[in-house]
C-alpha cells in the first residue's frame, strides 16, 4: 500500500464542473499544494489562475512547485476540430498548462478510422509542445463506450501520435467512467504510454483498484477524502 504522499502524487486534483468559480479553483489549488498531488486539472478558462496560485507558492518557498497546472482540451465531448483543439493546447500551453488531457472525436474510433484518430492528437501534441517540448499531453478515449478492440486502436493512435498517457474518461459521460477492465486493457496495449484511470474514482478502495490494474495517475475530484481515508504515518 501506498503511504500518504505516494498515493497523492498519482492523483490529478480535478475540478471541472461548469459552475465552478475563482473561489473554488483557487480552493482546490491551494488543496494541491497542501496534499502534495501531482496536478490540478481545470478548464482551459481557469489555466491562467492556477499558473499564478502555483508560481506565488513557488517564491515563497523559494522552490518551484511540484504541482503541474493542467488543463483539458476539446472538454467534454471532443467534437471541435482538430484544429481547435491544437489551438487550445497551444493557448493553454502559453497560459501556463505542464499538462493537456485532450478527448479525442469518439465517432473516429468507434468507425475504425485510426487515421484520423492519430492525426488529431499529432495536432494536439505539436500545438502543445510547440510552446514548451516538455508538455505532457494525455488523451482520453472514453473507454465506457469502447470495445476491447477500439481500446486497442485509441492506444496506437495515442502512441503513434506522440502522446505521453492515455486516460479512461471525461468522467461526464453517461456510459461511465473508469473501470479496472478498462485500465488493464489500456495497460495492455498503451506500450511505453502511461495510464490514466479518471471518472467515478471517489474511494481509497477504488483509487487502488486503479492503481493495481496498471494506471500510473489518477484524476478524482474527492482526492482529499481519498487521501484522508489512509491512516496517518507515524
């Protein structure tokens, strides 16, 4: 098992609901801080505020902070072009982002189209890491709606595309979030990618579940009460 800090540098502090206001964010970045988590992941509006939370943080400890800014691209439903979702990176990338968790167009996978899958997040990546080489781009499949085949093909285009993670869920979709059978798969064929396990992980019990079926980072919105579940070291 995992002590306290181990587990919270898996996690991707997450709070994406559309109502969430400057309060809130700065709330769950000041959280990241605290805890030690390995990012904060917000919408792309909030990436500016989280930047400048995490940076005066940094000055006063005389260190840069150890928590990575996120922000998702082409968020929920992956439905915007190419095009706008390499913009988004980019622009996401020059507000400060470490981290882009793009979605990919669900119905490019679900035809088999992994052309067209893999050109899209090519896009992403290059918009990103145009401004900064070191940007961690991840790519949500949204593996409640895939089979283990279409999995299998969101991986290759992943990796051929030049990714760094591939990730479950948006956590909005009705068809679910993460699944063990879903990591496991993603660890299968994800090669030399990283996994992301996201949506639905709201317990200690869940978020190792996760962490035993291959995923290397998870995102959780109920991260403090996931952390707080383990005992405290003494």
């Amino acid at each position: 098992m995992k002590n306290r800090l181990q587990l919270a540098r898996c996690i991707d502090h997450t709070v994406l609901k559309p109502e969430a206001g400057e309060r809130e964010i700065r709330a769950v970045t000041a959280e990241a801080l605290e805890y030690g988590f390995a990012a904060v992941c917000v919408n792309s509006c909030w990436v500016e505020l989280v930047r400048n939370v995490l940076d005066a943080s940094g000055e006063k400890t005389g260190q840069p902070s150890p928590v990575a800014a996120c922000s998702v691209v082409g968020f929920p439903f992956g439905a915007q072009r190419s095009s706008v979702k390499a913009f988004e990176a980019e622009t996401c990338v020059k507000h400060g982002a470490d981290e882009i968790d793009m979605v990919i167009w669900i119905p490019s996978l679900l035809s088999g189209n992994l052309n067209v899958v893999r050109q899209e997040v090519r896009a992403v990546v290059a918009g990103a890491k145009a401004v900064s080489g070191k940007t961690i781009v991840k790519v949500i499949l949204e593996t409640a709606v895939l089979n283990e085949s279409q999995i299998a093909m969101g991986c290759q285009a992943a990796g051929e595309g030049g990714a760094d993670f591939v990730k479950t869920s948006t956590g909005f979709h009705p068809a679910g979030g993460a699944t063990v059978q879903a990591v496991q798969w993603l660890k299968q064929y994800s090669g030399s990618l990283r996994v992301k396990a996201s949506g639905g992980i709201r317990d200690l019990a869940t978020a190792q579940a996760m962490l035993a079926a291959g995923a290397d980072r998870l995102g959780c919105s109920a991260s403090v009460a996931i952390i707080n579940s383990l005992p405290q070291e003494k």
